[in-house]
C-alpha cells in the first residue's frame, strides 16, 4: 500500500487501472487490484462442497450436544470443527456425496455405551428401543440414556434427551409427523465411568460416548 497525491489524478477513490485507491488516516492511498480467481465448478469441487454443507447442516442441529460430549476437552479446536473434519472425511461413499449414516459420528471419545440395540418403528411414529446396558458399573447403570434420531432422507436429526436409565434397557420416543416413510437411525449417548485416567484424588472422571447403534435398514421407516 502507498501513500499518493497524483497531480492528475487528484484525491481519487476506487479503481484506476490495475490499482485501488482509497483514503485512510486523512491519506491517499494505493494498492494493487488482487488478481481474479476463477470459481470452477467441476464435478469434483461441486461434490465437495455439497459434502461440506450436508455435514454442516447435519451437526449444527446438535451442536450443543456435541458441545457438552467434548466439555471443554479439545485445546486446539472447537468440537464443531473437529467433528465437521472427522465426518466429511468418513461418511460419504466412494465417489460420492452420499451420507453412509452408519459412520456418523457426534463425539469420537471412546468408552462405555450400550449394546445389541434393537429399533422398532410402531404407529403414530412411535420409534422403540431395546438394548442391553453392557456394563456392571453402577454409576453408568445409573446414568440416564439420551438418542440422537436422525432422519437419513431428509438429514435432520433431533435429540431427546434421557429417555430412560441405562438400567432399564428399553425406551421409546415419537418422530415427527413429517418423517413418516422416512428411514431413521439412532445415536445412543451414554455416560462413561471406567475409562478415563484417573484424577489426582482418585475419581474417575464421566465422559459421554457417543455411538451408532441402530437403524439405516428398509425396515426401520417411520410409520
């Protein structure tokens, strides 16, 4: 950037030529246009970008989930980046802006969460789970569980938050009028107890884990 008084061209503003001028601090100033950069849109670089946008959209509906899953654990990124990194990356088919939704991930911390879920869609968009709480842990025994629904038509996703005690190995919730047809799948969050290092103290600190574990089959359509 150059400071100017140019005799011809006076105290001039905007673009002249290859030039930008502009008035900052009572100065005229000069810089150089910046050069034109072309917007391809290959097929490539359209497929990108919708991978990018799918992905954003899908997390940002349960981004203060994410949020809490991660608690203030990530030092050089915020949850939303490194998950919207992590997903892009692994969700999509080969070639591609499909959403394989059996890889979504919400969280990446490893633990302790439920297995053998089984997902049932009844009338009225009642959408019903049985799991077993794979763990002898009496505070994740204690814990309440929350799901993740996620609509893989539409890419909308809704938590309901502590549907049932890990203990009770059995909940239900109710989709959205709009989903019905729709095919689902469902994210348990569970609370982890045994997996962390140890504090100072002795205490073991809770993480929440967060995993697939039901749904993205024909048979799993809302009704």
């Amino acid at each position: 950037m150059a400071i100017v008084q140019n005799p011809i061209t006076g105290r001039t503003r905007k673009k002249f030529g290859t030039a930008v001028f502009s008035k900052h601090y009572e100065n005229n100033t000069m810089r150089s246009r910046p050069i034109q950069v072309s917007n391809p849109r290959t097929e490539g670089q359209v497929r990108q970008r919708s991978k990018f946008a799918q992905t954003v959209d899908l997390i940002r509906q349960v981004l203060p989930i994410v949020n809490d899953a991660y608690s203030n654990s990530l030092k050089n990124m915020s949850p939303f980046n490194k998950i919207v990194s992590l997903n892009v990356k692994n969700i999509f088919a080969e070639g591609t802006n499909e959403i394989d939704y059996t890889k979504v991930q919400f969280c990446d911390n490893e633990g302790s969460n439920v297995r053998n879920v089984e997902l049932t869609c009844e009338d009225d968009q009642v959408v019903s789970f049985i799991w077993e709480p794979n763990t002898i842990n009496q505070a994740e025994l204690d814990e309440p569980v929350s799901i993740i629904l996620v609509n893989c038509i539409k890419n909308k996703a809704i938590n309901y938050p502590a549907v049932a005690l890990r203990s009770e190995s059995a909940a239900s919730v109710i989709a959205p009028v709009e989903w019905v047809g729709d095919m689902v799948a469902a994210y348990f969050n569970t609370t982890d107890y045994t997996t962390s290092n140890p504090k100072a103290d002795g205490s073991i600190p809770k993480k929440k884990v967060i995993r697939f574990k039901a749904g993205c089959e024909l048979a799993k359509n809302v009704k």
